[in-house]
C-alpha cells in the first residue's frame, strides 16, 4: 500500500520525462529531496516490521507517529514544544544582540579587539554545557538559568562571525565612507553593519542550531518541562516512543527555525550572492 | 567669492583607517585666507610621500608642486606605479603626507570639499541605484527637497532611469561606473577627484563615459583633479596635463591643452595639433615607462 503509492507519481512521471528532463533537471533533484527521507523511513517500517530491526529499540514509524497523535491530542506536545520555543526565542536573543554588537565593535575598534580577543579565544572553546552547573548554583533551576545556558551557547558563535564580517568589507568600502566624510555612526549604518550582515547571518545559522542542542541537554537535567525533558523523562520510565516523539520534533523545530531565519536573510541581505541563484 | 573663504592645509601624521573611518586626520596648518590668490584652489607644495622608514623605504613620490585654479580641469598622467594614484589620494586626505603641504581653499564650507571616484567598482551593493546616487546629500543632512532634483536629473544624464530602483548586481560594469560618476556630481564637491576612472572599461564604453563625463562637467565647472595612464585621454579631457616620472614620482611637465571646448574624440582626433600633443607627452613618458618595467 504505501510502497505502491510510492510508485504511482513516479510511472505517471515516466511518460513524459525525456523532454522535461532535460529541460528542466532541477525538478526531478526535488522529487530525490523528497523520496530519500520517505524511502528511509519505509525502510525502517518494513525492517521493523519483518523482525530484522528490534522495536524495543527502534518503534516502527508508523507506532511513533500513533505515538505522537496521542500527545497531540492530549495538548501535551504543544505544551511541551512551546515551553521549550520560549526559552530558545529568549535565550537566543539574549545571546544573538550583545553577540552582533560587541563583534560588529570588534571588527571596528582595534581598541575593542585588543580588549575582547583574548578573552574571546579563551571562552569561545569551553563547552557551555559544563557551564551549566554554575548557572544552576548562582540562577536556580528557573527560567532563568534557562535562558543564560542558550545565550552563552549563542553569543560566541555571533560574536566571532559578526566580528570577521566587518573585518572583511572590503577596504574601497571603506574608503568610500572616508571620502564621503561620513561620521562614525554613519559609517556603522551604512557600510560596516550593511556589509558585515552576510557573516552575522551565518553566526545567526550556526547560533541557533547551538541554541538547540543547549536547550535540549539543559532541560535534560534541570528543568521539569520542555522537549529535552519529556526525552530524558521517557527514557528514564521507558517509554522509547514518546523517546522518538521528541527526536522527531526537535528534527522538525531545527528545520522550520532555521527556514524562518533564511526567509528573515533573503528578506534583509536582497543584494545577497547566494539568494541570486534562486 | 564668498568672503568666507577659508583654506585647509594638510600635513601630519595617519593613524589606522579601521579606528577612524569616516574621520579625517587632517591638520589644518593654514587658515589664512586668500592663499596664492582668489581663483587659486587647490596647491600642493613640495610634497613628498615615503612608504615605511629605514632601509624598507620607498618613496613614492618626491617634491611634487601643483597649482590648481577654480574650475579647471587637470590630468596628471604617468607610468604605472609612478605615485599619481597616491597623489589624489592624498588631496582626498585617504593618506597623509610625509613632507611638504597642500592647501585647498574651501570656498562654500556647507559643500563638500572632495569626493573621489575610484577605479574599482565602489558603488555600494546593499543600496538601489538613487540611495547610491543620493548619498552624499543624505550623509550630509541636506533636506530631501534640497537633492531629490539634482539626483533624478543625474540618473538620467548618465541613462539609468530605468535602473533607478535596481541593485548594483543587476547592473555592468559600465553602468556601475555611471552610478559612480552621478554619485560623485550629486554630492557636488568643490574638487572632484577622479582615479583611473574609466580604466576597468572596454573601450566603447570609455568613449561613451568620457563624453558623458564632459557634458555633466561642462554644466557644472566644478575643479576636477582626474588621474589615468591614458595620454588621448588626457588630453581629450583637461586643460592641462601634468606629467609624472616613474618612481619616485616627480613632476617632468606641465602642458595646457589649446583645444577648444565642447570637444568630440573624433573631432579631435583628426586634429593635426592633437597629434603633436599627445606625441610630445608620448616622447616624454616612453624612457619612463621603460625605467619603471626595468
């Protein structure tokens, strides 16, 4: 049944798809895109389903997704996915706004590089998981602590690329503001800020994605909610499909914020190289 | 002549661009008014420039001395690496000096001094064609009724109406060029400095930017200070060229062009007299141009 589905949109393809093929090649690279995930996870049903793979471990798709139907309909789920969301939305920016400022003041000053670089090199490595026992002594187990564990996980990755994004405007930009006299605050508006954005979305990407593993490993250990904690909970009682539940929803939550922040980028960088492709 | 004027000698030391970058670090060592006359605007006296100190010293240029009047139009030519590029910029204060001083009379000091066009592409790629053409005026604080004009009429000059709105990476290389012109004139400079401006180009589009760049220069007077390695086109442009060695760079003439204005390449080109002009200068780079390939 669902192998036979599989199937039909890609016969009805066959009849026409010399011409269009080569006409157009990009479209049947979005029928791949589409069909390795699926072809995956038919692969794991059926593999589960004929005893090859144990379901101890590994609940065939089609039980977590009855899995995750349950919890959505209970509103556990949401509940769970929105709790999380809010400390990612906070935290991320608590760490992303002082990351771009102080990097863009970095990529300016020499002053301010001399002061921040070094301690900058030294923290940026640290793990900001093992930090995470020092924001529960000093901030408690509230929201809080929460929030710090995803800002400090964020600010060094957008603090590094907003700096190198300045450092790497070219210098007849540069020279553009000197013989346009422009002040130091025009400058920032409209050459340095402008022409280090490319970077600092990268700093952004990269940001959130660390935004999530902190928050998940956060809550796996201090928290009494959110996505990490309904994982550590499920493995603690045993529950391996609910275990799934929250695997997946993380997958999906990475996806659809990292989508939003490239529809965010498109929108502010227009003159971007990368969005001239499309 | 406003009774205002003022003059503005340069000298002194740099500091780094990345810490100042929009802030000049001239040294105003003249305020007299009225310096070498009232239709004198910009002099450079006995200057010299010298990269690094010691025996890692290289002078680049050595005791230059040119006067500029009011609206004139001048063109320093030389071979390359001969320290002309340098020359403009140190009259557009993007380096300093190592001896010698220059003074600009600043005639109207709510204009601009200097605005320079560089030889690379320099329009900025984040802003449309008109924020582009129109950002002198607005990083100066002009009120949109006092450039909003001046700017349409210049996009259309250089024929970019229809490009008003684009990004610069919809536009050639030539058309980005004419942004840059119409940015310089839009944020009408008392001096406008011109480095090597067309020389990215192809030839037609040269042709067609020089007498563009003529035309608008013809409405406007204003003191260009404009620098090529091209010898027809410095003579078809200016009304006078300045000859330089090769390195150090040193002044070897100074030559008026007798050709009347409006001018035409092709007009001039048939001009027997051109011919002379443009081999006399040729006569006098040819040793130079050898020493610098030695």
């Amino acid at each position: 049944m669902a192998t036979q589905s599989a199937n039909r949109p890609a016969s009805r393809l066959e009849v026409r798809v010399p011409p269009k093929n080569q006409r157009r090649p990009a479209h049947i690279d979005r029928w791949l895109a589409f069909a390795s995930p699926l072809i995956a996870i038919l692969l794991w049903e059926g593999t589960v389903r004929l005893g090859i793979m144990d379901d101890r471990f590994f609940p065939e798709p089609s039980a977590i997704a009855s899995t995750a139907k349950d919890l959505v309909q209970s509103g556990e789920l949401q509940r769970q996915v929105g709790v999380t969301m809010a400390r990612v939305g906070v935290g991320f920016a608590m760490g992303a706004v002082p990351g771009v400022m102080l990097g863009v003041a970095m990529g300016l000053s020499r002053h301010m590089e001399a002061i921040l670089r070094p301690l900058v090199s030294a923290l940026y490595p640290i793990p900001k998981i093992a930090v995470l026992p020092l924001i529960f002594l000093i901030f408690g187990f509230g929201e809080m602590s929460k929030y710090l564990a995803v800002a400090t996980s964020v600010f060094f990755v957008v603090l590094i690329n907003s700096a190198g994004g300045v450092a790497q405007i070219p210098v007849i930009y540069r020279e553009v503001g000197s013989s346009f006299h422009l002040s130091r605050l025009q400058f920032v508006r409209t050459i340095a800020l402008p022409g280090a954005l490319p970077a600092i979305f990268v700093g952004l990407q990269v940001g959130l994605g660390v935004a999530l593993i902190a928050i998940i490993a956060t809550e796996f250990v201090g928290a009494q909610s959110g996505v990490g904690f309904m994982i550590w909970q499920s493995w603690q009682v045993f529950r391996i499909k609910v275990m799934f539940v929250g695997l997946a929803t993380i997958a999906i939550l990475g996806f659809l914020s990292q989508t939003l922040l490239e529809v965010v980028r498109s929108w502010a960088i227009p003159w971007s190289p990368s969005n001239r492709r499309r | 002549m406003p009774a205002d004027m003022s003059a503005v000698g340069r000298g002194g030391n740099p500091d780094g661009p990345w810490d100042h970058p929009g802030a000049g670090v001239a040294q105003a060592v003249v305020t007299t008014s009225g310096h070498g006359g009232p239709s004198r605007k910009l002099s450079l006296t006995h200057v010299s420039k010298t990269y690094g100190s010691g025996v890692a010293a290289v002078r680049a240029v050595d005791d230059v001395t040119i006067e500029v009047e009011v609206g004139e139009f001048i063109c320093v030519v030389g071979p390359s690496g001969c320290g002309k590029t340098t020359v403009l910029r140190m009259i557009a204060d993007l380096e300093p000096l190592t001896e010698g001083e220059i003074t600009i009379a600043h005639h109207d000091p709510t204009r601009a001094l200097t605005t320079v066009i560089f030889q690379e592409d320099s329009i900025l790629p984040w802003m449309s064609v008109r924020k582009n053409v129109s950002f002198g005026p607005r990083m100066r604080h002009v009120p949109k009724s006092g450039y909003r004009d001046l700017v349409e009429e210049l996009i259309a000059k250089v024929g970019l109406t229809k490009f008003a709105d684009a990004l610069p990476h919809q536009l050639s290389g030539g058309m980005k060029q004419r942004v840059s012109i119409a940015r310089a004139f839009a944020n009408d400079p008392e001096i406008l400095l011109m480095d090597e401006p067309f020389a990215a180009l192809d030839e037609q589009n040269r042709l067609i930017l020089q007498e563009e760049l003529l035309r608008i220069w013809g409405e406007t007077k204003k003191t260009v200070v404009f620098i090529t390695h091209s010898i027809d086109e410095a003579v078809f442009l200016s009304d006078r060229v300045v000859v330089m060695s090769a390195r150090p760079g040193r002044i070897m003439a100074d030559i008026k062009v007798p050709f009347d204005r409006p001018r035409t390449l092709h007009e001039l080109r048939v001009d027997p007299a051109f011919g002379a002009l443009t081999g006399r200068i040729w006569r006098l780079l040819r040793d130079e141009v050898r020493k610098a390939e030695a």
